[in-house]
C-alpha cells in the first residue's frame, strides 16, 4: 500500500504492487478518521 500525502486537500491511496490501477481518494478528516480506527482496533476482526 502506498499513500501519496503530499497532494493539496486529498490523501490517494493505492495498491503499491499495481501502480498502474486505481487509487482511493479521502480527504485529511476521513484518513485521520481511518487511522484513529486502525489505532482503536476497530478492524481486527474484520
């Protein structure tokens, strides 16, 4: 997984072993929310 943070406004997301496919796109609030769920655990059972 590769994730671009340096572009303005957004956060591009992308699988680093396709660099060619799509990318995900989340603005800084819905990422920040994203990795304060991976810190809370609330993926592990997923």
């Amino acid at each position: 997984m590769e994730v671009a943070s340096n572009l303005p406004g957004i956060i591009a997301v992308r699988d680093s072993k396709d660099p060619d496919g799509p990318a995900l796109i989340f603005t800084p609030a819905e990422w920040r929310a994203f990795l304060g769920g991976v810190r809370a655990g609330e993926f592990n059972d997923v």
